[in-house]
C-alpha cells in the first residue's frame, strides 16, 4: 500500500518518510556545517545531556537573535533557568487544567464542524485543525475573542516564510528570508506586548497571563520579554503539533482505510491512533542543540561550538527500537516515539494537544460517514524541511450537503 509521502511527494529528502535509513545514526553534512541525529537511542542521549547540548542556539546562527526574541522562550533556554520557569508555567498543563478544558474544547470544536456540515467537502485545516489550537491558546492567554484571527495569519505567515530557510543557504539568504518570517512575528510579539501590559496595569487575575505576572524568578518578577516569549512559544507550539497532528492524522487514515476502520468500530483506539501518527509523520520533524563541548556519539567525534540536528521524524522509523517502523498500526505498543521531544523539554503542551486530537477526531467520527482527500485537490506540504505537514489553501473549499465528507 502507497505510503502518504509517496502518494504526495512528501519531502523526497526525507528518506524515513520513504521507508529508507541512514548510512550511520549520526552523520555530518558538509553542506550545513552540521551534525545529523537520526538514530533513536543517539537521540534520546542528546535531548537527554542539555549540559553537553544546549538549547540556547542563536549563538551559532548567522542572524543571530535579539534577547527580546529568546528570553522567557523555554525552547531556547537551558538550566537552571529553564527548571525554575517551567516550575512557574507547568501549572497550567497539569492533568487536571487539561480535564478541565475538555468541556470547552468539545464544544469549540462542534462550532466549528456546524459551520461546514452542510458541506459535501470542506478543508479540515482551515475549518477546524488551524482554528481549534490558536482558539485554545489564546483563550488561555485571555486575548479578545475579536482579535484572534490575527494570531492565525501570522502564524500561517511565519511558517509559511520561514519554511523556504535551508540550513545549505549562504548566510546572506538565510538572514533574508529570516528577516521575512521575522514581520509578521514582530506584529504578533507587538500586540502580545501590548496585552501583555495592560495585564500589569490590572492587575493580579487569577488567569495564566495574570500569574506570571505576579511570579518571582529567581527572586525577581518575569519581565515582559519573559511573559511575551512564553505566550509566543504557547501559540506556535501549539500552532505547530496540534494543527498538524490533526491534519497529518486524517491523511494517515485515508492512505490505510483498513486502519480508519478499525478505529471507527472501536473508539478506544484513538489515543492509540494518535500516537502512532505522532511517530510515522511527525509533526515537528527536527529539533536543534549546539555543543558546549567536545563530545563522543555513536563513535563520532563533535566539536564544541557545532550545531546538532535531532531528527525525530527518523529517530522514529528506528528499526532498532521500533519492530516494522513503516507500518502504520494503531495497535502499537508500547510506542515511545519523540514526536513531543524527550527530557527537560518534553513539549509542555503535550497532554493538552493529545486531548485536542482525541476530542477532534472523535467528533469527525461521529459526524463524517467518511473522511477523504480530495483527488481534485490534492493536499500541499509545508515546504520547511523541519516539519510535517498540511499547509492551508488560500480557500476552503465549497460544496452541497452530502453525506461524504472530503477533507
């Protein structure tokens, strides 16, 4: 049975998606001046060694960052700080926080199928994938109900910008199209800042927003750029996994209708069905680290100062650690795939996007007879060679009431 990358062209580059391995779990790329992970165990060992492989990347990149960009961002930050501002931020993702939200996501998500149920065809990322995450989140930061469409146009704009960056680029067109992505994102960063103050100006609020606020770090108050990045980080991480999650899911069931069937008679399989997407077209494909020091991996020498890729879209068709990788079964178990990442920066908002992706397909289930691609109308790909996934069409698209529904 044809594979979804090689039904759509997904990534040629990306031999995993193709059912093809790597010379050696890590490997160097001229061309990049980079390392390559690609091995599952190597990988567990460098997201699980941040003192050897840091997160604080700007350093190495040509374009560098501004600190207003990087500070508060856990993704870019390693101990001790990371450990004590994800101690402040991790309570809003306990498991009990998450439980609570479930009524609320349930409900956003049947808003959102309403609008296109009676539609024979409808675009799952614009009409429930994009605007179920962003919703969330900013509900989570208390941004305006009016205002959140901003949010999903410059982050469609920022990915969509970024994703033409390549690693083999000279400096000159990586600052470029850099700069590109960094438009739309400094607009974002402007209005989060904006909210950001008029939280202080009212005060303690017993909202995400209103806390850390009010937090201590370090003996003293997070400041803007702390609140601003964190809130930055929420929305595209989000943005990002569960849009893509969701997408990258459905197009799994249609290319394995063998599969989609199996979890349509038998519910208790969602999770599982999940997860195992998470593994076979991982969402957020690579991760980066810069060695702090001279280190050994798999019997390969790096050097200090050198950027790491961690590839977890290949760490996860690993023969060594998954029986039959390219098989997509919704029945696999155990499955420790690293499509959230792995140590200290676990994705946080993890439990909250596995919830998202249960009540979302659900809901599809129980209102869509069938979920098909459209063969008029062919899904496109982000072109960012770090991520999996869905772009949205510049329309939805249209049609009477039927009772199969193409997404």
């Amino acid at each position: 049975m044809t594979s979804p990358a090689e039904r759509w062209g997904i990534h040629p580059e990306h031999f995993w998606l193709h059912g093809r391995g790597p010379g050696h779990p890590v490997e160097f790329d001229e061309k990049t001046n980079a390392w390559n992970v690609y091995g599952y165990r190597e990988a567990v060992e460098v997201l699980s060694t941040p003192q050897v492989f840091s997160s604080h990347m700007a350093r190495l990149l040509p374009m560098g960052a501004d600190e207003s960009f990087t500070e508060g961002d856990l993704l870019q930050t390693d101990p001790p700080d990371h450990r004590e501002l994800r101690s402040l931020v991790g309570h809003a993702f306990t498991p009990k926080v998450v439980a609570d939200l479930e009524p609320r996501i349930t409900a956003l998500t049947h808003e959102l199928l309403d609008a296109v149920a009676d539609r024979d065809r409808f675009d799952l990322m614009t009409s429930l994938a994009y605007p179920l995450p962003v919703t969330v989140v900013a509900e989570l930061l208390s941004i305006p109900a009016a205002d959140r469409h901003l949010f999903e146009g410059w982050m469609t704009q920022m990915v969509l910008s970024l994703g033409d960056v390549s690693m083999e680029d000279d400096a000159e067109d990586q600052e470029r199209i850099f700069e590109a992505g960094m438009v739309p994102m400094r607009k974002m960063l402007e209005y989060l800042r904006e909210h950001t103050a008029e939280c202080r100006r009212r005060g303690e609020r017993d909202d995400l927003l209103g806390r850390l606020a009010s937090a201590r770090l370090g003996g003293r108050g997070l400041s803007d750029n702390h609140i601003v990045n964190f809130a930055k980080m929420l929305l595209i991480a989000g943005y990002l996994t569960t849009t893509m999650l969701i997408g990258n899911t459905v197009l799994c069931l249609d290319s394995y209708p063998e599969q989609a069937a199996r979890v349509r008679r038998d519910r208790s399989l969602v999770p599982g069905l999940l997860e195992e997407s998470m593994r076979f077209m991982s969402p957020v494909a690579a991760t980066y680290r810069a060695t702090t020091a001279e280190v050994e991996v798999a019997g390969r020498r790096l050097d200090a100062d050198q950027m790491v890729m961690v590839w977890f879209g290949a760490a996860n068709r690993d023969p060594r650690q998954f029986a039959d990788p390219d098989v997509f079964d919704v029945t696999r178990g155990p499955n420790p795939h690293l499509g959230f990442g792995r140590g200290i920066h676990f994705c946080l908002g993890g439990p909250l996007a596995r919830m998202e992706g249960r009540v979302a397909l659900n809901l599809l289930f129980d209102r869509f007879p069938e979920l098909l691609t459209d063969p008029d109308h062919p899904p496109t790909f982000m072109p960012g060679f770090d991520t999996t996934g869905r772009t949205p069409p510049p329309v939805p698209l249209l049609g009477g009431s039927s009772q199969r529904t193409q997404a």
